[in-house]
C-alpha cells in the first residue's frame, strides 16, 4: 500500500528522507520548486491526484497534516490509515482565526521584505519548532536549515497567507464523519497541540491519541521511530 507524507511550513520534499520508509512526499504549494499557493481548496484539488488510485496511508506533519485531514474528509474512501502529528482541525472563534490571519500576515511581510536567511533566523528562533533544546543531531539542524533557505521569499509569505491556521477552515464538526482509523502524534512538551490532539481525539470514531514524551512539536525529527510506527 502506498503511503503519502505531507510537510510542515517551511519543509519539503526531503523533509521525511531521514525515515525507513517509502512514501510520496511532495512538495506543498509555495514550497521549493512546487507552484505558488493560490488557495487552500486549490491546494486541496491538487493534492487529492496523490491519493489514486488508492487505498493509501495518509500522514502530514502541522501544515501537512492540517491539509491531511482536509483530503480525508474530502476523499475518505481514499484513507486507508491517517496520522496526523502536530495538526489541528483548525480554528473554531471567527474573532480568534481573524486574529491568526493577521499574525500570519504580519510574519508574511516579514518573509517579503527580508532574505530568506533573516526569515529562518526568526522562524528557528520560534519557541514551538526551536530543536535546541532536544536530543537531535547537528547535522539533522543543519540539514533541516538548508532545506529551509531553498524557498523563495514570495512564494513562502504565499504559503503562509493561503494554507496557514488563519486560513484553514474549521473541521471540529466534520471529524465524526471519518470511520479510517486515525493516529494522532502529539509532544508532551508541546502541550497546546496536546490538548487539541485530545479534544480531536474524543470527537472521531477510531482513533488512537498517542502522546509522545520528551518531544515538542517537530515529531516526526525528534521521535521519527514513532512517526515511522504510527504509519505502519
């Protein structure tokens, strides 16, 4: 069975090269060498070509597994299994969600009016994806900043603006409709992501909550066997 892996913000095709496994991992609109970001169903209509012929495993990390749940409800004769570490089902206060839009903003015009290396000064110094402080391999920091200055400034701030949390609609209340067993990987020293793991995982019908201790939020970096064992 085919197993396909969606990236984070900022990731790319090679972000899951680091794992024995042998998946699809394409790069997400305004990512690398991927088109420009136009929308997040556009995004979507896209993506969903990965999932024939299918069955699949599906399995996304932040953004990618934000876009993951999006497809499963979408295409859900097309999941066979789906992991989701780090995701969320989006945000439910329209005042809360206009509120991440303009962060979201405000860091896009950053990205626009700085090069790429001021950006990924700022995005490693995020307390959320900073791995400075886990047990990861130098080398593992230096490949994941080299993939990091590959992207282009304006088509990353498009990314952000088009498929980030402020754009992403709200899915708590669809969650009840997918009967593939779900997986969701969260870092116990991420505890927001932690929490919304578990809220999703009282509304879905098979789903396994797997809290990860001494992990943050980059999961499948700081505990890849458990995001290998997840897919399997």
């Amino acid at each position: 069975m085919r197993t396909v892996l969606l990236h984070g913000f900022t990731g790319g095709a090679t972000s899951f090269a680091h794992l024995p496994v042998d998946a699809v991992t394409p790069e997400l609109p305004g990512h690398g060498s991927a088109p420009p970001a136009t929308s997040w169903e556009d995004a979507l209509a896209e993506l969903q070509k990965l999932l024939d012929p299918g069955p699949v495993v599906l399995g996304g990390y932040s953004m990618g597994a934000r876009l993951a749940l999006a497809l499963a409800l979408r295409r859900p004769e097309k999941i066979a299994r789906l992991v989701l570490a780090s995701g969320t089902a989006g945000i439910e206060d329209e005042t809360e969600r206009a509120s991440r839009r303009a962060q979201d903003e405000e860091l896009a015009r950053f990205i626009e009016t700085h090069d790429i290396a001021a950006f990924v000064d700022r995005w490693q110094a995020n307390e959320i994806v900073s791995l400075k402080s886990f047990q990861v391999e130098s080398f593992q920091l230096e490949r994941l900043r080299a993939q990091r200055l590959r992207h282009q400034p304006a088509k990353l701030a498009g990314a952000l603006r088009r498929l980030g949390s402020g754009a992403q609609p709200s899915y708590w209340d669809d969650l009840h409709r997918l009967s593939m067993p779900v997986v969701l990987l969260a870092g116990a020293r991420d505890p927001k992501f932690a929490a919304i793991a578990a809220r999703m995982h009282a509304r879905l019908r098979s789903s396994e909550l797997r809290v990860v201790e001494e992990c943050g939020h980059v999961i499948h970096v700081e505990k890849p066997e458990v995001f290998t064992g997840a897919l399997r």
